[in-house]
C-alpha cells in the first residue's frame, strides 16, 4: 500500500476531491506525463499500473458504472511493455538475446549448415 500512496496522494493534490467519473483519458496522460517527466519506461509503466488499479479498485468498490480512464487504447498502447531483441551469431552458435520485465535471457542453437564433424 505504501507504493500507492505517493501517486494517490498526487492524484489528490491534482485533481482535489472532485468526482472520479469526472477524469477523462486526457487529464490522466497529462498527469502521468507530468509525474514521470524523465524517468525510465520501467517506472512509468509502474506509475501507469499503480494509477489504473486505483480506478479498478474504485469500480469494483464504490461504483461500478465507472469506466477506468487508464483503459484506453491510446494510453495503454503508450506504456505497454515492449520486448527488446538483438540476435548474435558466431561461427558454431546462433542465437537471440531478449529482454523481459527486466530479466535477460539468451537462447542458442547449433548452426548446422557451417558444423563440420
């Protein structure tokens, strides 16, 4: 809970004690754009996350009418996760480097047509 409570608190500070249903799609991406200003995509899709599961917690809650502003298409396309590949080659091993929420893995395979028994 404590992770929530800086964005919470931000939010309140942001948009004060008017009515959830009342934020649009456009006041979160200024918000979360404000608020991650300069951070690395990793902590922005945090803040991203913490923010749209305060609005599902308030909609599964307290109203269940409410639409979550986070769910858009636009604003969860802009901070999805995205998997980084590099592929490298040797003489005898193929592979292909890829990362995933931050754990790298390597994979590697026989290069049959340059093997030479």
């Amino acid at each position: 809970m404590r992770s929530y409570r800086a964005i919470i608190e931000r939010y309140i500070r942001e948009f004060g004690d008017g009515p959830v249903d009342q934020v649009t799609p456009e006041h979160v991406l200024t918000f979360l754009n404000r608020l991650t200003e300069g951070n690395k995509p990793y902590t922005k899709r945090i803040r991203f996350s913490q923010l749209s599961s305060f609005f599902n917690f308030v909609r599964n809650n307290i109203d269940p009418e409410l639409r979550n502003p986070c769910g858009t298409p636009m604003i969860r396309k802009l901070y999805r996760h995205s998997i980084h590949c590099v592929i490298a080659s040797t003489d005898l091993m193929r592979g292909s480097e890829y990362e995933n929420d931050g754990v790298r893995y390597f994979q590697t395979w026989p290069c049959l047509s340059r093997y030479k028994a």
